[in-house]
C-alpha cells in the first residue's frame, strides 16, 4: 500500500510540474510576443489587437498553471503565524487538513462552478468584442478549469505525502 501511494504520489507530481513546464513555456512566449509588439508598435508603427488578446491568453495560462506548481514548493499564500509555532509532526498534520479540508473543496467548487461558465463560452462561439481579435474566448475561460483540475492534484499529491510521512513517523516511534 505505502508502495502504490508513492508511485501516486510521483505520477501526481510529474502532473503538477508539467502545469509549471506549460506556465514556464507561456511565460517565454508572452514576453517574446510583448517584445515584439513594442518593437513593431514603436519602430514601424504597426499594432495588432490579436497580438495584444494573445498576451492576455498566454498570461491566462501562466497565471493558471502557476497556482498549482506554487503550491508544489509551497510558494503560495499561507498563515505563517500559525504555522511557524507548530513542530514538523504538527505541519505535517496542519498540510494534511488543509490539503484535504480547504485547497481540495475549493478547486472542487471552482471546477464545478467554472465549468458551465467555459463551455457556455464555446457553445456560444463567443469571440473577442475587437473585429481583429481572437475568436476563442472560450480558452482563457476554460484554463480556469483546467487551473484548478491541477490545483486539486497537488492538493491531492500533498494530502499523500504528508499522510505517508504521518504514518511513518508514527510507525518509526512505536
């Protein structure tokens, strides 16, 4: 059992880095994509509004890949004033709760209530109010989704990882 909750963990956790590899790759390209609107805007005059919506898709998916490989090297916001009095067997158990009672409900919810906000986006074809603009504003709405499907997993890996250390150290103590 302690074997198949590390292989989860591991695959759980390859999931959560490929969302920090896509976020890293749209960041490379947003700037990319930045830096040659400026330069095109200001040494040709020339501008492009779907450029301009491209950046704001490709920092949709930065933001929404970020939050879950934040939270895989505990980057993310977090009351330290609570949990900086705790030991390590405390955090453990503090990651634990709060894994399960709180990061893992709310993805949950926000994959529930984001979902039909997405797929109403495409059943309506709904397109940038811009006439040179993208027609798939579908996207940026369904990375919300997509966001937290990988919050939920990390939620998950780290619910896992810090119930395998509770029990070995409770294993180890007795």
């Amino acid at each position: 059992m302690l074997r198949f909750c590390t292989s989860l963990e591991r695959l759980l956790e390859r999931i959560t880095g490929l969302a920090g590899f896509i976020g890293c790759l749209a960041m490379v390209i947003m700037v990319a994509l930045i830096f040659g609107n400026m330069l095109s805007r200001y040494a040709f005059g020339l501008g492009a509004v779907w450029a301009q919506e491209l950046e704001w898709y490709l920092l949709s998916v930065m933001a929404m890949m970020g939050i879950a490989y934040a939270m895989k090297f505990d980057d993310h916001v977090c009351v330290d004033i609570l949990s900086s009095r705790y030991s390590p067997v405390g955090m453990m158990w503090l990651n634990l709760i709060t894994a399960l009672l709180v990061a893992l409900p709310c993805a949950l919810l926000i994959i529930y209530y984001s979902f039909p906000f997405a797929e109403t986006a495409l059943i309506r074809g709904e397109r940038s109010p811009n006439s040179s603009g993208l027609p798939w504003r579908w996207i940026p709405k369904s990375l919300v989704v997509v966001g937290f499907v990988f919050v939920a997993t990390e939620s998950v890996r780290q619910a896992l990882e810090n119930g395998r250390r509770l029990v070995q150290h409770y294993a180890g103590s007795a």
